[in-house]
DNA sequence: CTGAAAGCGCTAACAC
DNA sequence: GTGTTAGCGCTTTCAG
C-alpha cells in the first residue's frame, strides 16, 4: 500500500559484502577476522569491498551467534568519587584501544552487589568480563562467575581464583607511619574506613596493620583510641580529625587512608586554625588530583594505571578463553603481565607540605 | 565422543518457559512484555514458570530480533573530571533504573568524535540513545544520527533538532559578575576557556557575555586583557592567575568559569602570599566537592541532575518511538518534562569565604 | 580453500 | 487469544 514507514536506515550486511566480493558469507566471515583457510587474494578483496561498503558486524548478531559479547563490565560502588572514576577511565581507555564495549554498573547496595553476582542477572549474556572495584568477592561468588564463564579482576579486592590488581596495602600504612615517625612524631592518630562495613571491604584493616607494624618496629606503642573511623570522604575525615583533637592528648600527626579524609582532616584544623603541619602533620594516600592543590603530602598509588591494568587482564583472559575453545587446550592459568601490574601497583611516598616535625620535639 | 567441552553455561531460553508453561513462545514473549491480547491465566501462569525459571531474556538476541538494544551510551570528553563523571553518575542510576545498559565511551579527541558521530560507526547497532556532553553537536551530524535512528539528547552544549539540558550559561556569568560588583570590585578578571577549541564549545563564550552584560550594567567598563583562558582545568587556572597578577594593575577579583580553575588560582595565590578574599576575590562555577573544602564561592549548578535529566529524556524518547511505530502515530516531539527540566539547570549562588570587598575601596 | 546450511534466542507478522 | 513461521545478521560445522 503506502511506502513503508522509513524504518531504521541500517548498514551493510555481511551479506552485502558477500555478494559483492563474489563469494559466500562464510568466507567474508573467515576473511575479516583473519582465520586461517582463507587465500589471501580472496581475503584481500573481501577486505577491500567490507570498506568500500564501510561494513561492520552487527554486534548483536555476532553475540548471539558466538556467544561473545566483546563487552567488558566495570562495576563500581559509586561513579562518583575521584577514585572510582579514575579507575573506570583507566579500564575505558584500554577498552575501547580493544574494540570491547564498556559498560559500567554502580553497586552501592548490598542488594545490588547480590543482583550483580548471584542471582541469575544473565549477567553472562551481556559480559565476557568483569572488573569489580574495592569489592571483596566471596568464594560463592567467585564459583558462580566462573560456572557462567564470566572472566573477572578485581581492584582494591580480592577475589578467590580471580588476579587482582591491587597496592600493598600493608606496606602503604607502613610507608606513611613510617614517614611521620622519621619526622619525629610518636603519637600518629589514623582516620580509617566504617566500623561496619557490609561490603567486607579490608584495605583498611591492611593499612592499619601496615601502621602498626612500624609504630612496633619504632619501638612505640599503638593507642586504639589514635584510630578512629573517617569512611573514606571528606566529612568523615573531618569528623574524625575533630574526634581526634578532642581527645585528651591529641596526636601530633595524622595518617588519613585516603586524600578525601585528609582533606577533610585540613578543613578542620583550618576551621580551628591550628597550623599545618606544625600542630598537625597529615599524610593521606592516593595523590588525587587536589593534593597537589592543597599541598598535601600523600602515599600515591596509580589509580588510572590500576583500571587499565584490570582491563587489559580480563581481556587477555577473555581472548586467551576463545583461542582455547578452539585449540582444546583448556588452561585455567592466565598470562598475567607481572611486570605491568607491578608497574601499576607500586607506590611512592610524595612529600609536600603537610608534613613535618612535631612542634615539641623539634625543640 | 568425549564428554563435550563444559561450555559456558547458559541460563533459560523462552522455549524452556513455553514448555514448561504449555504454551507457544510467541505468547511467552507477549505475556512477559505485557503486551495485550494474553488471557490473564495464561500470563500469570507464563510469569510464574518464568521466575522459577530464572529466566531472564537474552539481550543479543533481543536486539537482534527487535532491533532495539536497550542500551544508552553517554560520551564525554573524558572520564577523568568531577564534572564529567558526575554526569555519568547521574545518568547511570536512571538508566539502570529503567532496565537500560549504560555504555561509556571517551571522545577527546576530535578524531574520536568523528568516528562516533559521522562514520559508521554502527553506533545505531549498539545504541538507542545517546547522551553527549559538552559537545556541540553539527548540522550533518544531527542529521546523520537522525537518520539512523539514534535519540539524542546533550548536556551542556546543543544538537540541532535535539533536546539539551544546559544552564543558562549567559546567567551564570551575570550572576558571578553582579555578585563581586556588588562586593564594590570595577576591575574583575576572568578564568575562560580555551583559545582555540577543537570542539567548539561554547560555553565560555556565553558565560563571557553575561560577564559583560553585567559589567555594563554596572557601568564599569570590560578590559579584554583581564580575560585569559584556563582550559577548565586546576593548572589551566593557576596559569591564569599568573597571568593576570602580572598585569600592569591586577584585578580585585577573579571570576573563574569552573570551580577547578578556580582552585589553580587559590593555589598561585596562596603560594604568592596573597589573601583571600583582602588581596583577591575568586568566584567559581559548579559547586565542585571540593568547594567546600577550600570554602569556594561559586555559583552551583547541579551535575548530577543534569546527567540524570538527560538520560530521562533519552529513555523518554526511546520508549516513545517505539510506542510509536506500533501505533503508527509519528510524532517528532517528545514530551520533554520541562519542569524536571528547569530544576536541573536552576543555579545558585553559594557564598562561601573567598569573596570579599576588595581592600582599597573598603575604605 | 570455499560454500551450504543449521542454528544462536528472540520478535513480529500472519493465520487460526 | 494463541500458535506457526519467518527472519534479525552472524558463526560454525560439515561437505566438497
């Protein structure tokens, strides 16, 4: 009757290119992804026309056809928050150099972390790979993923039978106590992660012991009342650096977690108009961006590097799976870059001006 | 043979369900998208088997069935970036509210924009809606995603013929500018953008004009070199601030475009020994987190929000078309609620602890 | 080295 | 109301 309502213009086809190249879908289909079995006249001309047609693979089709989604998942606790999303521009970049799609998921909630992992999510269906941020994967979990052949990294956690890009974190509480005892300081309060905390996060309770262990190695003694919980933001730091200074005998410095409860930790001594760092020292950990700005010294760790390091583990994983489903030799073991994850995990103590010796002792 | 490979294991397809249910899959299919024509036993009874089940459709073959994906990309400039990552977040919660994928992708560069928004790049295979920020969006490339299908909607710049969620950036600038005028400041400097944007964007531009519209008003006259760009960045803005301090006569105050570049100027003035607000007055714009920190005065416009609104309209207009092409009523107008709107890009002035009266016409 | 054909799991006419 | 039947665009045996 009428003309057909303008549907969706949409590209060529692999069909297109067939016909045109003069040959059949199959071999456009060998050619462009370069398997072997293909004369390289004829994969030449296959290539030749796929441009001229400007021809692109549906990548619906092609998941559904071979049941790989070329999509890696990132899954963070929030998206905002200058780590997180640092991390997650770390993981785009290598993603999209990949040709893998990126999706990203917030998990702030318990609940949304159970939908993500355990619950049939189909998660399987729209994701080769996953890289789950500062979240600590049961042993359950972990199975499950592996059962749906789901290719996980964590960052920041840990996940049994799963790599793991992550800093150590005992040796960050270690390197900045260490700092501040080197200055003089022997009372060090610590602005820690929650008391409770429903997602089992334990880089808090690495630092703290990283801290301890040269408070001990200084020969000085730990005060539980120094460690007080700052839940990683600037308010909860602030709050803590009050909690701190309220104590009967305060410390003469601070050793914050992260740089967003240091922050917070300045804000306080400012609004006291205390001097910094010569009523309080404060150390933080990660550079963020703002350090530089306030001049804060800080333990830094190389978030983006951390992200892009995830990514391109589980895209490896990810590429290496496929070629063995093809060549039957299943190995479980991943062909981690060591030395790129060590790269991206190493830390190095920046000093600025937020440290420096206890006002006493320097007397 | 050989026991078969255990390959990934997938979950419920619609025919296990319209086994188990009795029925055929096109009814399966109609019950579980609630379409009519389904006897109400029968679409209870789908649903039960359905969750027993677990089953949870396919997206690929979805998609490839439907030819819709349901799925929302949002492109930004980079991931990295308060602003740009608290769009994404605020996206992301609407889209994963209504059932949809979020896909990122960075587009620096102009290369990366040309490839998503001209080639084929079979953005429409991948896409429903897309939402792009700060990114002023051409006549052909409107067209172009048009005709591919593709709803779009900016943040912070414009597409001809598409909807955009941005402030009133002309007002941002008077209301900066009214504020420090009021402070009793005749000579106000201005952190801007880039000299030359590859991107065009043009942001700056308006805020500049409102800048000016307010300094006329007053009666006080512009002095383009009181204008100097700061790419929107920390550094950018303490480049700046440099350059404005080595004026013949520096201004009283500053009227930084962002709050980042804001913080680069606090940060040349702290290091100059310059007080603030005495020596100099600093205004930013967006109310960063870490506004508070520094104690920023700025004018705050809510990011999240705008994010968040953007992605609502996307979806809006997705569900719309869709509805559409059953219904045969081709509409070009999507309801846009623009209350929702008007309260995303209200902005407010915030005065915080960096603007004063300037010191000499203090007395 | 290449082609034919059978799906992948779903949606959308079109019949009944 | 419900079932049947084509596809959607690709990958992957299996023959040749």
């Amino acid at each position: 009757m009428s003309t057909p309502a303008t549907r969706r213009r949409r590209g060529a086809t692999i069909e297109d290119v067939a016909v045109q190249a003069g040959v059949s879908v199959a071999t456009v289909s060998r050619a462009l992804r370069g398997l072997p079995n293909v004369a390289s006249s004829t994969r030449e001309r296959v290539m030749t026309v796929a441009d001229e047609l400007n021809y692109q693979p549906d990548p619906a089709a092609t998941r559904l056809a071979a049941g790989r989604t070329r999509t890696v998942t990132v899954a963070v606790p929030t998206l905002n928050g200058w780590y997180f999303s640092t991390v997650v521009a770390g993981a785009e970049a290598v993603c999209t150099e990949a040709g893998y799609d990126i999706l990203v998921i917030g998990i702030g909630s318990v609940a949304d972390r159970a939908r993500l992992l355990r619950d049939d999510s189909s998660l399987e269906r729209r994701t080769d790979g996953l890289v789950v941020v500062d979240l600590n994967v049961t042993e359950d979990e972990a199975a499950s993923l592996r059962a749906r052949g789901i290719i996980l990294t964590t960052v920041g956690s840990t996940a049994p039978g799963f790599p793991s890009v992550k800093v150590d974190d005992h040796g960050v509480g270690r390197l900045a106590t260490e700092h501040l005892i080197g200055l003089g300081h022997h009372r060090i309060g610590v602005l820690g992660g929650l008391k409770h905390d429903p997602m089992s996060f334990d880089v808090p309770a690495a630092r703290q012991r990283g801290h301890e262990a040269a408070m001990r190695a200084a020969g000085l003694t730990v005060e539980p009342a120094l460690t007080t919980p700052g839940n990683f933001s600037i308010d909860g730091g602030q709050e803590a650096m009050a909690r701190l200074l309220a104590l009967h005998e305060p410390p003469t410095a601070v050793f914050a977690m992260s740089d967003e409860m240091a922050f917070g930790a300045l804000r306080e001594l400012r609004e006291r108009e205390l001097a910094v760092p010569g009523d309080m020292s404060v150390i933080g950990v990660d550079d963020h961006e703002f350090a530089r700005v306030v001049d804060l010294t800080t333990v830094r760790q190389r978030v983006a590097a951390h992200g892009a390091t995830a990514a391109r583990l589980v895209i490896e994983a990810i590429d290496a799976a496929a070629t063995e489903e093809h060549q039957g030799r299943p190995s479980l073991v991943v062909a981690t870059d060591h030395d790129a994850i060590r790269r991206a995990t190493e830390v190095e103590l920046v000093v600025r001006r937020t440290t420096g010796p206890p006002r006493r002792s320097g007397t």
